[in-house]
C-alpha cells in the first residue's frame, strides 16, 4: 500500500483564481489542453478570508465547460451549510478545519453526497489538528500561504506538516492525497513534492505562463527526478 501510494504520479491542479475571467472558457481550455489533471476553484466569503471570490454559480459553469474533475476548496465560514451548492459542480470539495462547522459530520455528508472529502489546513494551524480526520478524508490541503489571494510568496516552513502528512499516511497504511496550494512553481513545488506531496496547486505560476503546456509539464516532472 505504502509503496503504490508512493509512486503515484503528480497531479497538476491549476487555479482559475489567475485565469483571465473575461475569457474563461479559452482558459480552461488553456489548461485542459497543457495537460492539467484537475482545476481547482477557490471559493471565498469575505468571512473566513479576507477576500470574495465566486460561488455555486461559477463552479456549474467550469464544470459545463471541462471535462476535468474540479477540485472545489471552500475558504468559506460555513462549510457545513453551503456544500450542498456544489455538489453538482464539484467532484472533491475541500473544507477547512478552523471553520465553524463539525468537521467530521461535514466530511461525511460530502462523501455521502458523492464526492471525494478534502480537509485544509491554514498556516497557523498545527499538523495535530486535523489528525482525528486523517482516516476520513481523501485528500489533505496543507496551504503553504495565508488563504485569501493568487500571488502570495510560498511557506516553506510549512514542509514540515506535508511531511507530516506523509508519514501519518504510511504508518497508518491510509492513501489520502497531499495537496499544497499557494506560491507554487517549480523551484517549490519541487521542495513540496520531495517532501511527500502529491498533487500541486498552482495559479499565477500556470496561468501567467507564456507556456503553459512546458510549466505544467514541469511540475509533473518532479515525482520522477
Ligand atoms: C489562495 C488560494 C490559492 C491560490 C493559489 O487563497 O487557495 O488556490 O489561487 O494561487 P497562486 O498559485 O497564485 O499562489
Ligand atoms: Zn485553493
């Protein structure tokens, strides 16, 4: 078990935060095109981050437009309450674990709806806190910035809880997915993947990109170096 959850490919998860909305349906297509894996729609309330993004509506036009499972992170207050709304639109819904919700009810009600359960974790947050959920999710979001705005400089300090992460997940025989998201690259996505994560979020680094198709291909090169 150990050894197959190691040796599964990189996935490659861009954030449409950096797409060029004016022209959404070119950018995703942008992305599906490069080779992408999944997209990844970061939804805000202006609540639990400081920052409003979109919502439900959003989410059910991206999924119309791709044929790509779509990787919903709610950095919302009140996961419990909205994530029936995307349901339809999202094939894994990622909830954080400093919201105000019971997390174990939330990630079974997600699983129960039909998708996939992610849990987050900010970057105040201690790796311990989310440890009681490790055998109910199907992926961990370790954020490697301050949830709330593309751009940001990644964490590296953060590395210890992906390790983490890792570990948790061999000793305990599990095979949640690691993901990171915020500052990601090649030069740290590389130090993310050599410390056990396995799928990569990445926004302004893919969608600001004069080449798309060469970065993400780059990104997936780095389970193999
Ligand atoms: C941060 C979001 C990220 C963000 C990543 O609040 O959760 O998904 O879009 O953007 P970059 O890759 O630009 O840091
Ligand atoms: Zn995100």
């Amino acid at each position: 078990m150990t050894k197959d959850v190691d040796s599964r490919p990189v996935l490659i998860a861009p954030s449409i935060l950096a797409a060029d909305f004016s022209r959404l349906g070119d950018e995703i297509r942008r992305a599906e095109i490069a080779g992408a894996d999944w997209l990844h729609l970061d939804v805000m309330d202006g609540t639990f981050v400081d920052n409003i993004s979109f919502g439900p509506m959003v989410c059910e036009t991206v999924k119309k437009a791709s044929s790509l499972p779509t990787d919903v992170h709610l950095m919302i207050q009140r996961p419990d309450h909205y994530f029936p709304r995307f349901v339809g639109s999202a094939s894994n819904i990622t909830v954080h674990v400093e919201s105000s919700h019971n997390v174990a009810t939330t990630l079974e009600g997600i699983r129960a709806a039909g998708c996939t359960a992610g849990l987050s974790l900010n970057p105040a947050t201690p790796f311990e806190q989310v440890e009681p959920y490790l055998e109910s999710i199907d992926l961990l979001l370790v954020m490697t910035v301050v949830p709330g705005f593309g751009g940001q400089s990644f964490m590296p300090e953060m590395m210890a809880k992906v390790k983490a992460a890792a570990e948790f997940r061999s000793r305990h025989g599990l095979d949640f997915r690691i993901e990171v998201d915020g500052g990601i690259n090649a030069e740290t996505g590389r130090i993310c993947v050599q410390n056990g994560a396995d799928v990569l979020v990445a926004g302004t680094y893919l969608f600001h990109s004069p080449a798309i198709a060469e970065s993400v291909s780059l990104l997936r090169s780095l389970r193999t170096e």
